[in-house]
C-alpha cells in the first residue's frame, strides 16, 4: 500500500476496493495494530487521536461507495415461497427456474440512500379492485425488505465470465439494507417485465461497510441445493454466514422501537459466490463499486419472516406493534430500523443500523 495511499484521500471507497484482497489485508491488519494498546503511535500522541477520531454523534454518514450499478436477487428459499403460495398457491409456490439459477433484476443505483435518510410515501397505478380498472394514488401498501448484499472489489472484463469458484476475489464486504417496495403499485406493474416504480422509491444501506475477511470466523455450510447447480454454479467452500438480522419497528406516537422481526443470513438458499457467478456468466462486467443484494431474507417461522408482506400475511393478519398499536403495512410516520451482528466468543461484530422514517407522499402535503 506504500504507493497506493493516495486512494484514502478520496470521498469514496471506490479506488482502495478496486485494489483486491491483498491491499484490503494489508490495510485491515494496519488498523488493528494501530488501534490495539500495544501500539505506541496513537495510544500515546494525543494530538494523532484528536485528528485521527471523530465522534460517531459529531459525524455524517455517507454512502461508502459510489454506485454505479446495483442488482436485486431473489435468494431466500422461504421468502420466495411465501410470495408464492400467496400469489399462485402451494402447488405452485417455486417458479420452474428457481431452483436452476440465482434469480435476480437490476434495480435503480441512483435511489440508493444512507440510513437515516426518510423515505416519501410513493404514488403511482394500483388495481385495488381486480375486476375494476386501475386507479392513480398514494401507495396503500408500503412495506419493508431486509436484505444484505456486498460491494464489488476489482472489475471483471466485459465477456468474461466469473465462476463461483472464483468469486471470492472480487467480494469487498457487506451492508445491511432495506429495499423499501410499494406492494400494491408492484403487483400492478410487474407483468412482464418485472419490477420499476414499486421499487425505486428508495434503498436505504448501512453506512458500515464489514469485510469478508472480518467474517470469515462465521462461516456456515452452504444450503442444501437439489436438482445440483450447473458447473459455473458449483464452490466447494462454506460461504454462507452466521449473521444474526433484526428489524424493529418505532410507530408513529410511539418513543420506543418494537421488534417484529428475527432471522439469520445462513438461511439463504444461493450465496453471494452463486449470484456473481451467475451475474457475469453472459460476460457482463462488474465495476468496483457495484452493489449486489441477496433480496428479503425470511427464515421457517413467522417471527423470522423478512417482510410485513410475510409477517401480516398479505394484509390479513395485523402483527402488534407495542402499545396496543396494530400493522399490515407500513404507516406515514413510522420508522423502521434494521441491525445485524455476528456473535463470537467473547466477541461481536456489528454491522450498525439501517433505519428510515416514512414520510407523507407530496401529494398528501400539497
């Protein structure tokens, strides 16, 4: 890193995350020392710590990267299940591919926020009622997604395709996120092409960016994944990771936050290797930078699904939000807030917050 310092005088990480693993070691085991109270240099130059510390009260938070490209998977074996017994009923809760490739689209980059950004209740077409035509108004159903998903490292070649095997290499680190959705406006629009307005709202991401290697105490075995993947699908190693997620929410009228919401990342079926494989495998490029996200994580059970959507059964079952209070969707007002750590022994590594209030839609304050 002696010739690449220059990279740390820049307002994003775009630069250092292109330098690959060895440089991110290099660096990562830097702080460490220097921050360990064997080391003289900053423990014992309090003119050092004053310019080198900021307190977390005193400072703003920014997004660590800047963006160029992000895409949304669709990773959770339960999550999806759920949406599709909702949608299509049991028999056919799975689409046929699912099972075959890491399902995924491309979002909108330019929408991605910091936590603590709020977030304007969407307009848009809704078909509230399925047999009358549809209707132009405030979004009725607006609903969080907790996901995860990793920064890209080096570029990939346009045409080269990166196999699971080789993914590791180009995987910076992770952040919490909420991929805020309009349900009502997204069952509307989606057919054929998938999800657009119902989702470029605002995503919100922590501002911590936790790397690989900082992980690598937790790594879990991988899913059990039938019918096997296709060759460029295939990674021997574990790398799934035992995250512990939570999402709590503050009501409007309400000081003190209520968790609704339990899971763990482990859960998820394809892993950020798959993704990327399957992301480059036509040959697109990757740029340092891009942000790749697994899609809502939801566990077996009810407390641990990653949705109200999940979590109030499509609207039918209001889940208590403290105070006597009830919720299907999400109301103007409340504040979602999203954490996530990893439990070592005799230490945790946290991912921070991911939180954001709702705001009324414009067209409500006019």
């Amino acid at each position: 890193m002696r010739n690449q310092q220059h990279v740390f005088n820049e307002s994003s990480l775009n630069s250092f995350m292109a330098l690959g693993r060895p440089a991110w070691k290099e660096v990562r085991h830097l702080i460490q020392k220097l921050l360990s109270g064997d080391d003289a240099r900053i423990r014992d130059d309090p003119e050092l710590r004053a310019n080198a510390f900021v307190y977390q009260s005193d400072a703003t938070m920014h997004l660590p990267a800047k963006i160029g490209d992000y895409t949304d998977f669709y990773s959770s074996i339960h999550h999806a299940t759920n949406v599709g017994i909702m949608f299509r009923g049991k028999e056919n809760a799975l689409m046929p591919n699912w099972k075959y490739l890491p399902v995924g689209y491309h979002g909108r980059a330019s929408s991605i926020i910091i936590s603590g950004t709020p977030i304007r209740r969407p307009v848009g077409q809704s078909r509230p009622i399925e047999t009358q035509p549809p209707v132009f108004d405030t979004c009725k159903q607006l609903d969080f997604e907790l996901e995860m998903a990793f920064f890209i490292g080096p570029a990939t070649t346009l045409g080269q395709p990166i196999p699971a095997s080789q993914a590791e290499d180009y995987i910076f680190g992770m952040v919490l996120m909420n991929d805020w959705s309009a349900r009502d406006i997204q069952k509307w629009e989606y057919v054929p092409l998938g999800p657009f307005t119902s989702k470029n709202l605002g995503t919100v991401i922590s501002p911590w960016v936790v790397t690989m290697e900082a992980l690598e105490p937790f790594k879990t075995n991988n899913s059990f994944q039938d019918p096997e993947p296709f060759s460029y699908l295939q990674h021997q190693d574990p790398y799934s990771f035992n995250i512990n997620l939570e999402v709590a929410l503050i009501p409007t009228g309400i000081n003190a936050p209520n968790t609704i919401c339990k899971t763990n990342f482990k859960d998820m079926y394809w892993t950020m290797k798959q993704q990327l494989a399957q992301h480059t495998v036509t040959g697109c490029n990757l740029n340092p930078g891009d942000l790749l996200a697994s899609g809502t994580i939801s566990g077996e059970t009810p407390e641990s699904f990653g949705s109200m959507l999940e979590l109030s059964w499509r609207g039918t079952e209001p889940i208590n939000v403290g105070n006597n209070s009830t919720r299907v969707f999400i109301e103007d007002g409340d504040e979602v807030i999203m954490t996530g750590y990893c439990q070592g022994d005799g230490f945790r590594i946290g991912f921070g917050s991911c939180r954001s209030k709702v705001l009324p839609s414009f067209f409500d304050t006019v």
